[in-house]
C-alpha cells in the first residue's frame, strides 16, 4: 500500500496520468508456499522448495512486467516522455517470457532506454539466479535415501 497510495496523489500534482507501482503486489505471491503449509497442503521438503521455486520465478515474472509495462508507457524523463509506446501488461509478460526464453521473436520489444536498461539487467540476474537455483531444482527430483536407481541389469 505505502507503494499504491502516494503515486496517486503525485499525478495530481503533477497533472499528469501515472500507472503506478501496483504491480508490486505481485511480490507477495513469494510467501505462497508458507500458506500452504499453514493449510497443511506442503507436508515434504521436497514440496515446500518446488513450490518456494515456483513462486519466486512467477513473481519475479509478474513483477518485471509490471515494471516494464510503466517504463514502456511513461518513456524517458530526458526525452520529455515523447518516446513511449502503448503496451498492455499481458504483452509486457509475453516480452520477458519470450527474452527468458530466449527465443527474442521481434514482435514485441523495449522501445525506451529505460526499458531496454531494464531488459540488460533482467537477462543477467536471470542468468545468476538460473544458476544459484538449478542447485535447489535438482534436489526436489532426488530420490530419498535409501532407494537407488542401481537396480540389477543396470
């Protein structure tokens, strides 16, 4: 809320239309694995670090695409916000879906340097983050101790 409240009333100020920072909620999709397990869903640590995985890259996901659907639509203060462009935030979460993939079709791409700034840093902590957490994907598919995937004819 502290992030939803103020912009409000600096674009009246301002006399000028601001998006706001309404996609930060999206970071609260973080603690979805503690109330599950409050609810008694996750009972296996194996579950509960699959889902703390899922739900750190679907919110990280949302909200980068909030933040690049406001640069995208404000533009760049020095450019007197003459060089936005009209991208609705379903098409902000396609564009960092197709760059996470990195497949980059074209279609849909940051058109401000903000945005583009943005995309640089986004692909390397993506990159560090892939890395730091393939670690922990691995562990959610090992087999418990005490079975082996040795078996006779193996």
């Amino acid at each position: 809320d502290f992030f939803t409240v103020p912009p409000v009333f600096v674009s009246v100020y301002l006399n000028r239309s601001w998006l706001g920072l309404r996609f930060l909620r999206a970071l609260r999709l973080i603690q979805f694995s503690e109330i599950l397990q409050f609810l008694n869903i996750l009972k296996t640590s194996n579950s509960i670090k699959l889902v703390n995985l899922l739900s750190i890259f679907i919110s990280t996901w949302l909200t980068a695409a909030g933040f690049i659907h406001l640069v995208e639509n404000s533009g760049d203060p020095w450019e007197n916000f003459q060089n936005n462009q009209a991208l609705t935030y379903w098409e902000c979460v396609y564009l960092l879906m197709v760059t996470m993939s990195t497949v980059g079709y074209g279609d849909v791409y940051a058109k401000t340097t903000l945005g583009r700034l943005f995309m640089v840093f986004f692909i390397l902590g993506g990159l560090a983050h892939c890395g730091l957490r393939t670690h922990h994907s691995g562990e959610c598919f090992q087999l418990p101790e005490g079975l082996s995937a040795q078996g006779p004819g193996r």
